[in-house]
C-alpha cells in the first residue's frame, strides 16, 4: 500500500527553506554545501536526542525497579498491620 506525503505539511521550514533558496540567486553549489552543512548538523542532533532518550529508558527502568521494590514494602507492611490487628482484636476478647 502507498501513501502520498505532503512533506511540507509536516514540515512547514522545509516549504522556507526550499522557496528562500531558489529566490535567492543561491547556486547549486552554495545550496548543496549548506544542505550538507544542514545534513551534519541533523546528524549531530539525531545523536544527541538518541542519547537522551537511551539515558531517559534507563531512568524509567529504574524508577520502575524502585516502584516494584516499594510495592512489595508496602504489601508487607499492610500483611504487618493486618496481623497486629488480628492479634490485637484476640487479645482484646
């Protein structure tokens, strides 16, 4: 299955981008050095961006493990007190 897609739709800077450059007598090579110069720095942005995603993955792992961690605290602490009830409820007939 294909799908047509208005690119500039997404990206409203690239329709900038595109209509700055063909109006501003820039040539060929002047456009395809800045695109390249554009491309590197994407890259260099994709990677930072796919650190801090990774470094956020690890961070909500471990609040996940600490999460679990503290629910079985607290299921034991209620089995504690359900227990100190009991006893305090034999105790007191």
């Amino acid at each position: 299955m294909e799908y047509d897609i208005d690119f500039y739709k997404h990206f409203a800077w690239l329709r900038k981008v595109n209509l700055h450059s063909n109006s501003s007598g820039e040539s060929y090579q002047e456009r395809l050095s800045r695109l390249e110069g554009d491309k590197e720095s994407l890259i260099l942005q994709v990677s930072v961006l796919t650190d801090q995603v990774e470094a956020q993955g690890l961070k909500i792992s471990d609040l996940e493990s600490s999460l679990v961690e503290h629910q079985h605290k607290l299921n034991s602490t209620e089995e504690m007190l359900q227990q100190v009830r009991h006893f305090t409820d034999l105790t007191s007939c």
